[in-house]
C-alpha cells in the first residue's frame, strides 16, 4: 500500500480516512453498576494514527448488560456474562471488537487456610476466593498481587499463593486484586 500521492497545485487534498481502528479498554472490571471509558485509536490512509474514539459508532452484542453511549462510554447493567462491544467508522468498517466480561461487584476475598502454619524450608500454598455481590465466586488465587510485611520471614517467589517458610516469626500477608485495588490481609504463624 503505497502512500496517497500529493496534490496537484490548485489541488483539493483528500481528507484521510481510517484504514484500522483498535479499541482499547480499561483494565477495570466490568461490574454491574459501573461504567467504563474505551477508546480506539483508527490508523489513517495518510499514514497517521489518530484518536478515533468519539467518530466511532460504538455497539454491544447485548444491550442489557452493557448499554453503548457515544465516545466509547460502556453503562454497565443488572447480570453477568459475556459481551462484545464493537467501534466502527462511518459506513461500517473499518471495525474492530472486543470482549469483556461483565459480572457483579466484587464483595469479598476470601484467604484459606484461615491459620497457616508452616515449617522453616517449607511451602504452603494459599487459595484465594472472590465473593462477588450476586452470591457468584471464582478462584483468583493466580491473578493476585501476593506480599509480606517481613520477607526475612515469609517469601513469595512468584504469584499464585504459594510461599516459603524462610525464618521464625509472625508475618502478615496480603493478596490485592490488581484490578479492583481490594485487599485480604491475615497472618501467619511459622515454627521454628
């Protein structure tokens, strides 16, 4: 695709259209209730990307859980599942869609085992359980940020809950949901 050839002096300049649109969407969840900003960048036949975001002609595949408003701007509805939400320029494409998942507010995170207690060297790995608003859970135990107040005594070598023993003591443990910013703190207790 070569790009357009200058114009003639005297010339009218064709105005660039979009070529691609990409749509971006937040990290945030969609919880019911909330309501989300997208955006969608259109790379133009001129060569250059631009915010197309409030040309687009924004639609979801279900109108219910998440209502489309001009400018990319999702109102989350009552329910849960699964949706696509689409940006088209003007006359239908170029386009592009993305799924989200809609579900309620998360409530709660639940840590087990409630007391661990671990020997020095040893592993034990925890579990983590959303407890959504609608009474819904789900396992979030690889998709938390897992840390230590004292990381002489207890070690995260990666996320997924699982950690090590590694001196004698009491720590306190936290796991944070990246997205939603909640945090289960509980502590912990070692044997020497």
């Amino acid at each position: 695709h070569l790009p357009p050839r200058p114009p003639r002096p005297g010339q009218a300049q064709a105005a660039a259209t979009p070529v691609t649109l990409t749509i971006h969407k937040p990290d945030a969840p969609f919880e019911t209730g909330a309501q989300r900003s997208l955006t969608v960048l259109a790379m133009m036949s001129d060569g250059k990307a631009r915010n197309y975001t409030g040309q687009a002609t924004w639609s979801s595949s279900n109108e219910t859980l998440v209502r489309m408003l001009p400018g990319g701007i999702a109102k989350v509805g009552p329910g849960s599942g699964r949706v696509t939400i689409t940006a088209a320029a003007p006359g239908g494409k170029p386009r592009d869609s993305v799924d989200v998942k809609v579900q309620a507010k998360l409530q709660d995170i639940v840590i087990t085992p409630k007391n661990p207690l671990v020997e020095i060297g040893k592993t034990e790995v925890m579990m983590a359980t959303a407890v959504y608003a609608d009474g819904s859970t789900e396992d979030l135990t690889p998709w938390l940020d897992w840390s230590t107040d004292k990381p002489k005594i207890v070690e995260f070598p990666s996320n997924g809950g699982a950690w090590v023993g590694k001196g004698p003591g009491t720590a306190t443990l936290a796991a944070t949901d990246p997205r939603t910013q909640m945090r289960a703190v509980f502590r912990d207790g070692l044997l020497p």
